[in-house]
C-alpha cells in the first residue's frame, strides 16, 4: 500500500480573474518521482509553486480548494515552516552569488535563524553535498563561491541547499532543461538515489525524461490534469485522447 503524502482536492489557482488551473485532483506518493508534463502555458509550474506557496507572492495570484501535506492543510501553515518540507529547484541554476559553496548549502538555516554549531554546520554539508553527489568534487573548495561551478555542478548545489533543510517534498521546476546532455543525465541519476529519501515532483516539457525518470505521471493541458497514471501505462495506453495526441507529437 503506498503512503500518501501531498493531496489536492477540487483545487484552483488564478492570476486575477485568469484561472490557471482547474479542479485539480491528485495524490502524490512517498518515495516516489510524479512527473508533471504538458505544453507551455498549462498550469504545471503553477502547481508546483502552490504545493511551497509561492504562487501568491505574485500580486493578485489566489487560490481555492483543498492541499494537504499528510492531514495538514497546506494554507493554513506558517509559509516559512511550508517551505522547510517543501524544498524547490529552479529551472537555472541560481546559487547565491555572494556566498561560497558552503554558506549556500547552509543558507536555508541562516535564513531561517537556526543556530548550528560549528561541527553541525560541517556535517549538514558534508550529508547534503553527499546526498547531492557534490562532496568529492567540491569538498577541498568548499570556500570558493558556487558560482566558480559549472551548470551542472550548480544545479546539484541548488538540490544540495534544497535536501540541507531535510524536507519531505522536492520540487524540481524544468530543472535540467537549461543544462547540456550530460548534465542532464546526472541530475537524472540523482534522482533515483534521492527518491529513496524524498518524495519528488518534477515538472518537465520533456517526455523522455518524464518516460525515464518518473514512477507516475501527470499530463496537464489549458489549466485541467487531464489523466494521472503510472507512467508506463500514460505512455502505451492513455486513456484520454488528449494525452495521446500530446505524447505523438500532434500538439505541444
């Protein structure tokens, strides 16, 4: 039986008057990767970004219905404490500038006022570059700025500043759609050592890699989840004719 941690209900999300998603219906699984695809413009990063409640730091950007972290409603937590169990990765790689390799994978407790040790410190890093798949190429410059890394080595440091906090849930927003090929593919690798610990949703306009990495599968178009499955079975047998044209290429 597989454990349920996040949970929409008849849930919407608006800028203004424009509704960006509709009724949206899902259960997210521990431990597993949910890939959510579909075109430009159908409401996936919107839906991540209201799992961490960023979506209403946009002016104007509202919600309604119901999302649960386990039986916790997630509007009626204290949105600093949210995002403690809802770790996010941005689409480019965006380390702090002014901080080095160290201080970025601290950053979430700095931010947060939470007081370490020193050895604390040190082991927070070391576990969450570790985790990252980071520490042996960048254990002897832990003090140099993350921006001396490369695309790839960023965005791993971006999930290593992420895991820091020990979240439950790791979103990951088009997070390898700026990176070359091999990049790619080792953020990909990661992922399934992550999934042993976290519970991942990634949003991706790319249906091999949703082919590849996921364990289920949410198809979204013009604001609707259209179909929601496990992933082999959203590729070979949809049930909707809009997933089927989307997956052949006819539209997106």
């Amino acid at each position: 039986m597989e454990s349920t941690v996040l949970t929409a209900l008849n849930f919407n999300a608006y800028f203004g008057k424009n509704q960006v998603l509709k009724n949206i219906n899902i259960d997210i699984h521990k431990n597993k990767i949910t890939a959510v695809m579909g075109p430009s413009g159908c409401g996936k990063t919107t839906f991540i970004r209201c799992v961490n409640r960023m979506h209403e730091l946009t002016p104007g950007a509202t919600v309604d219905g119901k999302m649960f972290l386990h039986d916790e409603d997630i509007y009626s937590m204290y949105p600093i404490l949210l995002r403690r169990k809802v770790g996010m990765v941005f689409q480019r790689p965006n380390p702090f500038p002014s901080m080095s390799i160290f201080e970025n994978v601290i950053a979430g407790y700095l931010l947060n006022g939470i007081k370490l040790s020193k050895a604390e410190k040190a082991e927070v890093v070391q576990d969450a570059l570790e985790r990252s798949a980071l520490w042996n190429e960048v254990k002897d410059n832990l003090h140099k700025k993350g921006t001396f890394l490369s695309g790839g080595q960023q965005q791993r440091l971006c999930i290593a500043r992420a895991i820091a906090m020990k979240p439950e849930i790791l979103l990951l927003d088009e997070a390898t759609s700026a990176l070359d090929p091999i990049s790619t593919a080792s953020i990909e690798d990661l992922l399934f050592e992550l999934k042993n610990n976290y519970t991942i949703i990634i949003v991706t306009h790319n249906m091999q890699q949703a082919g590849r990495v996921s364990d289920r599968t949410a198809f979204f178009y013009l604001g609707e989840m259209i179909e929601y499955d496990l992933t082999p079975k959203i590729f070979t047998t949809p049930k909707d004719a809009r997933t089927q044209n989307y997956i052949t290429g006819r539209f997106g």
